[in-house]
C-alpha cells in the first residue's frame, strides 16, 4: 500500500470497453473518464444499461472472456492496473479494492457461518491470526450496526434478512480497510427504512476508514445524500461530471435535465404539474446515432451540428464541472418548463370495494425447519384492515417488506381466502371465495400487475397472443378477429407499436415489458387494478411514462388504482389516499395531503425522513430507525412500532408496550392507531421542508 499517496485514489481516462461475439463487437463504454480523490465519494448515474457497471468490472479487471479495454486506461494510486499481472491484482482485490454488488447473496457462501467469511478477509490478505481476526470480525459486525455481533458471527447467511445480509457484505468489504470501495447499486433490494441506515452507516464507515468510493446508482436522491461529485453516464459515454450542487442546480446537459424532470420531486402533481418522460427509446450499444447519443430524444437538437461528429467533453464555467453537449452555452437552463397537459382531478365515484375488519392469519408448523412436533404458530399477516375505495381513485398501500401488503393483495385476488371479516365488491362479499370458484367477471373485475415484468409473461408466446389468451379467458369478443382487433386497441392504449404484437417478450425492454403486462390486466376492462410496486424494477424516465400511462388509463375507464408501493416520491405524486401498514396493522389512513404533513403516525415520519429527494432546496428530519422489523410469527405486545418508536418514552405508564393503540379519527377522517396524547401530535413538525431562497 502506497502510504502518503495523495493523488487520484482512482484515475480512468479515455476509456472505451467492449464485448465481442461471434457477430460484432459491442461497445459498452466509450471514452469514459473520472477521477476518485482521498476520502472522496464519486456517484456514477444513469439508466439500465449505460455502462456503470461494466466501468466497475473493468476497475475490477474482471470483464470476463468476451470483455476487453480497447483503449484507455484505469489507474488505481497512480498504478496502471491494466499493466498487472494476476498476481499483482491478486493481492489489489479484497484488500485495496473491494466491490459490494446488488445483491447480498451473490457475495456471500451459504454453507459457511457470517465469523467464518468475515475472517477469511484479513487472514487471507494481511496474514493476520485467527483469534485476531475473529477479533476484527466482531468489531466490524460492530460497526455496522447489527444485534448482538456474537450471534451473528456464528449464524448461516439464510438465517439473516436482506438487510442485514447486506451489512455484513458491507462489513467484509470493510474487513481489510480498502483504499476505494466500489457500491453497485447496493441498496436497490432494500425497503427505504433499511436503505437509510445502510446509507448512513456507508458515509459513517467511509468517514471512520477514510475510504474513497465509487458509488453506481441510478437512484439521484440516492447519490445527493452519499456522495460529494456526480458523473451521468448515458449510453456508454460520460455526458457530465462536476460537483452534486454544480450538477442538481446548474446542470449543462440536455438529459441531466430530462433526467430530473422525470422524477416526481415535491411539488410535482399528476393533474397540475404531470410530470415529463423522456421521448423515445434508449439506443442499444450497436446502433447509436451518429453524433450525440441523445440526439433522437434531445429537445435541442439541431440537425447538421449534433449528429455531424463525436462530441467531446467540455468544461463549463464552473470548476470541475464538465458536459459532452455542444449547444451548453446556447441553452436558456432557466427557462421554465413547457407544461405538459394538465388534467381535471376528476371526482372520486362510489364505493367499488370495501373491506372490513379483515385478517389473514398462516399456521405454521412452530419449528418448521426439522419438521414439525405438533406444535402450531400463528403467522398474523394482516390484522383487522378496514378501507373502502373509490372508483376512479388510487389509493397508496405503503410499508416495509413483511408488512403484510401482498398478502392483502393476494386475498383480495382471491389467491389466498380471509381468515375473518369481509371484502366487499358492489356489496358482494368475495373474501371466502378462491379463484378457482370465482365468476368469470369477478376476475375481470379485479386484475394485478406485478412488480417483475421478466416473471409475469411466458416466454414462449408471442405479446398478441399472451394479450388474446386474456380476452379469451374473460370472454371478450365473439370471434378470432374480433379479439385480435382489440388486442391492437389495447397495445395502442399502452402505447406501444401494433408489430409488437408478433415479438416475442426477451424482444423487448423492462418497460415495454411492463406494459404489455398492464395491456393484460386492462384485457377484461378490468374495474379495480392492484398494481404491486409496478414501476420498481425500471428506470427513473421509464418510470414517468408508466405512471402516466396507469393515470391515463384510470382517468379514460374510471378504473380503481390500489398501488402498493415503498417508493414515498411516487405514492405523493399518483395517488389521492395513503394507507400505511406495518407488521399487518393499518397505522394511518388519510387523503395524500393529511398523511404527508403533521401530525404523522411516529412510523410514517419515519418513513417519509427515510426517502431520498432530489432536490438541494429540500430539508429534512434525520431518523433512522434503530433496528429490524419485528417477526409476524413472534410480535411485540401492546402497540406493533413500539420496539422501535422514537416518541414511546413520551406515553406513561409503559401503555405502548401493554395495549395495541385503538383507531383514531382526527379531522376531515384522517386515522392514526397511536397512544400519542393529541396535544403531542399537535406537536410534530413537518419531516420535509422546502428551504427559503
């Protein structure tokens, strides 16, 4: 280690990689450059597919066989590593340079205990002893947070949740003290709560070991909180790099500011300021335009100028604040947004769907694992929910994972059939009917799109007749052409072309996919969609024009929207009643307005300081909720939050760990189940707040 090293941490420049196959080659990046300094944290942002982890697996060498450096060079403390021998990586890798990717699992051996793994680290790379390393070990499980550090050390990977097997992934980077850490999308699997923590613990973590980062992330709020410069990569190339306040305030390219303008920021509203998906399709590796990537999708570009050759960086007039645009200067940045069309938010209808008093309980066997000794225990997935909906309305369900979100969704799908109480549609009682037994226009009626447009399609039939199955099995149209002419219609509702309908679904991207899905739900006109995280797993622009697509669909056939979701930006945006759930509880219940201000269910305020914002002008109240969701087989007694609610200690007399907190109505129907004295809620201050001028 180059001790005293007080130049670029990390160095590329120039780079271009690219993947071969038998037919071509594929360039994956093209004339990259970044640079990481000590102790600084570098994001790097775009849409799927842009090439930010194809620059981390090249940092790593590790492009695998068809991968290649064409030219270019990635310097790590002024060491060319390209230049290295295998050896020389060898002792780089997991030492100097570690990498925590996506998904926790990948990185962790299931047949070997947390101590076990975590030791491996120093003693493979600083020849330390066992005892010292089991030493180190617990002094980093320390570090990041987790209960009782001893256990953990001697539990198997699958006896930890997502969280928690992340901060031990975490945690074995951190084993050896690198240099620089690269995060590839490292929260995206996690709930927002969870995400805040692991957020917090990374910038405390880099702070305490002086580590520089690469942090990848296609989440803008995401990279404001973490890192000190930003660089947008789109279609394999740098299109701007500078500081977080340079870029989120003084942005010089063209799609960095479409990039924003489809976030749903404060203040975005899907009836007055809808908010802007970027035109047309991202460009696949083999067939860029000439000129400007963005050139097809650019609202200024000039014909003759930006396609007629490559566009290099240029600086801006601000230090360190570059952009591959050729018209910067000529842009007015400030110019108002031209509005899209503003809607009429129309008024919600009657009563569709009504649910009282319903549970959801499992019985499991209480040590299911080694086979059961006749023991049972409850699984209380749902307790006494109780809402109606509206027609024409979306209502948000919001929560962790666990809270028991699916599993309302899943009985009112009729997948799964209530323990107690009652569904209600059109004053029809559904909850003990399964879906084997339901009518044909119930099904109709009640339609879902999934979170995973990859799992929901079959790949071996093409999108018309995945669409045409559907209208067969609700007995739509009266013959072959009838359904193939509204399976056109339907293609032309989601807005994609009609020649779809002869691709095949791997033709197609995550967003086209997702919406072949909702073609489908929509195949029966269906009356009531619940749409489960629909927009997730996508892109930030093609999340915009989704969302848009949902409202456009729901304001043309009234439809009612249940959205679940954890993403708080978008329920604010899109829906016109929140519902929030935790540990099978409804805690609060209220139009969008009364659930995003004061006073808030102490679980909500959480929730809300938990959720990235990309916006500098924004303030919020830091809370970071200290521990895991409480197991639904094993809950707290009394009040469901009260094991990790910041206000408890202000109820006497321990009444929040003794009794489950009735249901309040406050004003205008907005319901808390809180032990809270009204005086104390009157107390609460807003958790976001716009800064003045």
């Amino acid at each position: 280690m180059t001790d005293g090293y007080d130049g670029p941490i990390l160095e590329i420049e120039n780079l271009s990689i690219s993947f071969f196959t038998r037919l071509r080659e594929i360039p994956a990046v093209m004339d990259f450059s970044v640079k990481v300094m000590p102790g600084e944290a570098v994001g790097l942002v775009g849409e799927s597919g842009c090439g930010k982890s194809t620059v981390a697996l090249g940092v790593m060498q590790d492009l695998g066989k068809n991968g290649k450096i064409v030219s270019g060079s990635i310097k790590f403390k002024g060491r060319d590593l390209g230049a290295m021998s295998m050896e020389e990586l060898r002792d780089i890798r997991g030492s100097e340079i570690a990498m925590i990717y996506q998904e926790p699992m990948a990185s962790l051996n299931p047949a070997m205990k947390i101590g076990s793994q975590l030791m491996e680290v120093p003693i493979v790379h600083k020849g330390v002893s066992k005892s010292e390393a089991y030493d180190r070990a617990l002094q980093v499980v320390t570090d990041v947070k987790l209960p009782d550090p001893k256990r953990m050390l001697d539990s198997y990977p699958h006896q930890l949740s997502g969280g928690q097997q992340q901060r031990i992934v975490i945690a074995m980077a951190l084993m050896a003290e690198p240099s620089l850490l690269i995060l590839d999308e490292p929260t995206t699997a996690l709930d927002v709560t969870v995400e805040a923590a692991v957020v917090e613990l990374v910038k405390e973590l880099g702070a305490k070991y002086g580590t520089s980062m690469l942090f990848i992330s296609h989440n803008l709020g995401l990279v404001l909180e973490t890192c000190d410069r930003l660089c947008v990569m789109y279609s394999g190339e740098a299109v701007e790099t500078g500081s977080i306040e340079a870029v989120f305030d003084h942005m010089q390219h063209p799609y960095t500011q479409a990039l924003f303008r489809s976030i749903p920021l404060p203040g975005a509203d899907k009836n007055a300021r809808p908010l802007k998906a970027i035109p047309g399709n991202f460009p696949l590796p083999h067939e860029r335009p000439n000129g400007c990537n963005f050139g097809p999708r650019c609202d200024y570009f000039e014909a003759g100028r930006c396609d007629a050759q490559a566009i290099p960086m240029a600086a801006t007039s601000q230090e360190r604040h570059d952009t591959r645009c050729l018209k910067f200067q000529e842009i007015d940045w400030n110019a108002p947004i031209v509005q899209g069309d503003s809607t009429e938010k129309p008024a919600p209808g009657r009563v569709v769907l009504k649910m009282e008093n319903l549970r959801k309980y499992y019985e499991v066997a209480a040590n299911a694992l080694f086979g059961s000794s006749g023991e049972k225990k409850v699984v209380k997935a749902n307790e006494t929910l109780s809402f109606e909906a509206r027609e024409g309305e979306t209502l948000a369900i919001v929560g962790e994972s666990g809270c028991g979100k699916s599993t309302f969704a899943k009985v009112l799908m009729g997948l799964e059939t209530a323990t107690e109480g009652k569904i209600l549609l059109d004053n029809r009682e559904i909850q003990d009917i399964p879906i084997e037994d339901r009518d044909t226009s119930t099904i109709a009626d009640i339609q879902m799109v999934f979170q995973n447009p990859f799992d929901t399609l079959n790949p071996s039939m093409t999108v018309g007749r995945q669409i045409i199955r559907a209208l067969e099995v609700f007995g739509v149209g009266d013959s072959d052409a009838a359904r193939r002419d509204r399976m056109l219609t339907l293609l032309d509702l989601v807005k994609l072309p009609r020649a779809f309908a002869d691709r095949m679904p791997r033709q197609l991207s995550g967003g086209q996919k997702q919406r072949v899905g909702i073609a489908r739900a929509f195949a029966g006109d269906a009356r009531i969609v619940v749409a489960d995280e629909p927009v997730s797993a996508l892109d930030v622009s093609v999340q915009a024009a989704v969302t848009d697509l949902l409202m456009e669909i729901q304001r043309e056939h009234k439809t009612t929207l249940l959205f679940i979701s954890h993403d708080l930006s978008i329920v604010r945006y899109l829906s016109d009643r929140v519902m929030v759930m935790y540990l099978g509880h409804v805690v609060e219940l209220g139009t969008t307005d009364q659930v995003f201000s004061p006073p808030y269910h102490p679980y909500t305020e959480a929730l809300l300081s938990a959720v990235p914002i990309a916006d500098t002008s924004i303030e919020k109240q830091h809370i970071v909720l200290e521990g895991d969701i409480p197991s639904a087989m094993n809950p707290p007694s009394g009040c469901p939050f009260q094991t990790r609610c910041r206000w408890k200690s202000k109820v006497p007399g321990g009444l929040c760990e003794q009794e489950i907190p009735p249901v309040r109505t406050l004003s205008h129907g907005h319901q808390l189940k809180c032990h809270l004295s009204d005086a104390q809620l009157n107390q609460m201050e807003p958790v976001i707040k716009i800064a003045a001028e």
